[in-house]
C-alpha cells in the first residue's frame, strides 16, 4: 500500500515562499502523474498543479500559474510544489496525489477522482 507524506507546511508571513514536499512509502512517484491539491477553510478542495509521469509536462490551475511549481527530486524520490509570493488567501490545507499506476490523460489532470493515493494534507497558513 502506497503511503504518500507530506512535510514543509506551516505559518509564514504574506510575501514569503515555501516548499512542500510529498514523500511515498511503499511505492514510488517515478514513473506516475502526480498533482497539489488543496483546501482552503469553508471550501472544497481544489486542483492547483500537476506533473506528468513522463516529459514534465505540466499543469497549473489559473490562480497558481505565476506563483507555485511544480516538480520532482529523483534523487530524494520527493514530488514538491514551490510557492512564491505568499498571499493570505494560499492558506489551506495541501494535500499531494499520486495516480499510481494508471495514467491520467492531460485533460483529466485537474480531477481529484483520477487520483489513487492521497496523503493526508499539511496546513499552510499565510499571515497577513
């Protein structure tokens, strides 16, 4: 059973960065379409970024385009999501996926239901 980690989250001030981290035990996310989710107070989770199995395509839901990215650490078998330029409305519980062995065609990306394995979310609060 694949297990995904997430690590990095926390209290950082508007204006700052951060990087997240999402870690799989049992399994790998070489080789997989990986994405960021994520879920802001009274609302539904959202897509904000994903990642290809193969050739690094990428894609960045609108609100996430100029400030996060998205990639892999092959050596630390790590996927992260860089954020940029903190605003207080980033704040939200991050959430990595991981499709597993199935691949998700481009246009199906930004579904949370095309996902197999979910870790269990880290908080991000920005303050303001």
């Amino acid at each position: 059973q694949v297990q995904l980690v997430e690590s990095g989250g926390g209290l950082v001030q508007a204006g700052g960065s951060l990087r997240l981290s999402c870690a799989a035990s049992g399994g790998s996310l070489s080789g997989y379409d990986v994405a960021w989710f994520r879920q802001a107070p009274g609302k539904e989770r959202e897509f904000v970024a994903a990642l290809r199995r193969s050739g690094g395509t990428t894609v960045y839901a609108d609100s996430a385009k100029s400030r996060f990215t998205i990639s892999r650490d092959t050596a630390k078998k790590t996927m992260n999501l860089q954020i940029n330029s903190l605003k207080s409305e980033d704040t939200a519980i991050y959430y990595c996926a991981s499709s597993g062995n199935s691949r998700i065609i481009l246009s199906a990306l930004r579904e949370a239901r095309m996902y197999l394995y979910w870790g269990q979310g880290i908080q991000v609060t920005v303050s303001s």
